[in-house]
C-alpha cells in the first residue's frame, strides 16, 4: 500500500511546511485541501510536490451536491456545479487523481432522496470527465444518509460508476471495521485511516476526537487484514484532524503518523 499523509493533521502549517514534514517523515503520498492552495497556482503547487517526491492523491473536498446547499462550499445554490467544476479542474490541472466528494448533512435541514444523489453523483461523474480528475464519494459515519459501507455500495450501485473512499473511523463510526468487506475492491479508490478516542463514547466522537492509528479503539489491524486480503494495493492515507496536533512541530508530527501506520502495515 501506499503510506499517504492529510495535511489536515498538519493543519497550522504553511503548505511548504506540510509537504517537507510529509516526505521527510517517509510518506510518498499526500492529500490536499482546498485551503492548502490559497494564493497557489497549479504549476507551482505541481513543483512543490515535486521538489518533495510526493504525489497529490486527492483534494478535499466537493460539498452540498447532494442536497444542493451552497453554503458548503460558500456559494448560491445555483452555482454549485460550476464550483464543482472549477474544484475538480484545479485538481487536474496539479495532476490530482480523485476530488472527495461528502454526502449529506441531514442535521442541517436539507436533504434529498436517494434517487436525487444518483443523480448529481452522475452528473459529477461526467463534468469530472470533462475537467480530468474524478469525484470520489466519502460515506461518514456521523452523518443522516450515506453513513455506511453498506449504503454506499448501494449508492455507488445505482449510479452504476465511480469509487469510494472507505475510512476506517467512518466504518466504526457507522457501523463496524467488518463492513469493509462489503465493497469490491474495484469500488475503492482510496482508504483512510484514523483512530478513535476510547475515553470518548461511540455516539459523541467526532473528528476531532481522533488519534493516531493504533493509539485507540478501532480494530485497525481487521482493516488492514481485509484490504490485503482483497489484494488492495493504493493508497491509505492518515487522517487525525486532532487540534491537539496543530500546534506541534509538523515534522514531529508527521514522524509519529508514519511510525503508526507503518507498525500497522
């Protein structure tokens, strides 16, 4: 597998700092934010990782698509497909593979029915055609709708196209490690990886409750045994969006995420 960092676990740091912090502490692969690129330009984001000897595996993120609220992405509704369009061109002009693409958040009073979301997921697939990189939908665990393996293969089986993100925190916070073995390897694009807090009950965790892989609750080494069984060979990133880690020395940081997922590995 491919060991690959989130720069969210690293998120104080300016972007040079953050893909310095990553390589050196062994990582060949990194997913970016939309943030990470304010006042960027594609070209030299490419030299960046370059320079480091990384490869950018997916942005984060696509949002509101699926019930149509624009405040996600801090737009009008009716802008949302160009703002999808402009995100998912601005990977492939860095040469990012996957734009990550979150469902629903019901709690927030807009929703859509399944049909809806088949739907829009088919049109992102096709604008992700046009533009050169791929939307790739993330199920989480804390959410109303698509909060599972289950329900995402569902999903991913109505559109009758594209992959999915399976993060290991979602699937215990959904549901169970063991979910894994619902999706097709041919489904996956990515995988994440994260542990969960255990002084923080099951039904309260949240991101921010994370640790790093190994430090926690959640039975990654069935995660990980599952994927080599499917004979899983991409990318699995670390994504501890802890704030506690944001004001630590990114490369000390990134050391300890490499050093967790390596003994998991």
């Amino acid at each position: 597998m491919i060991p690959c960092l989130n720069t969210l676990c690293l998120k104080k740091a300016p972007l040079p700092a953050k893909l310095k912090a990553t390589a050196a502490a062994g990582f060949t692969g990194v997913e970016l934010w939309l943030e990470d690129l304010i006042g960027w330009r594609a070209g030299e984001v490419r030299h960046l990782l370059n320079d480091h000897g990384l490869t950018a595996v997916s942005l984060e993120k696509i949002a509101g698509w699926f019930e149509i609220d624009g405040d996600l992405m801090g737009v009008g509704d009716q802008d949302i497909e160009d703002e999808c369009k402009k995100r998912l061109s601005l990977a492939a002009h860095i040469g990012i593979p996957y734009v990550i693409a979150v469902p629903s958040f019901s709690h927030r009073g807009r929703s859509a029915t399944l049909a809806q979301g088949v739907d829009r997921f088919r049109r992102l697939l096709k604008i992700g055609r046009q533009e050169g990189a791929t939307p790739t939908i993330e199920f989480m665990g804390q959410t109303a709708q698509i909060n599972t393996a289950e329900r995402c293969v569902e999903f991913l089986n109505l559109v009758g196209a594209g992959r999915m993100v399976v993060d290991a925190y979602h699937l215990w916070k959904g549901g169970s490690i063991q979910d894994f073995t619902l999706v097709g390897k041919d489904q996956i694009s990515l995988l994440h990886i994260s542990d969960a807090d255990p002084l923080v009950a099951k039904k309260d965790h949240r991101d921010r409750d994370r640790v790093a892989p190994g430090s926690g609750i959640i039975d990654l080494k069935r995660f990980i045994t599952i994927a080599k069984d499917m004979e899983y060979f991409g990318p699995i990133s670390v994504g501890v969006y802890n704030p506690v880690w944001w004001d630590r020395d990114p490369e000390s940081v990134a050391k300890i995420h490499y050093e967790s997922l390596g003994e998991l590995l």
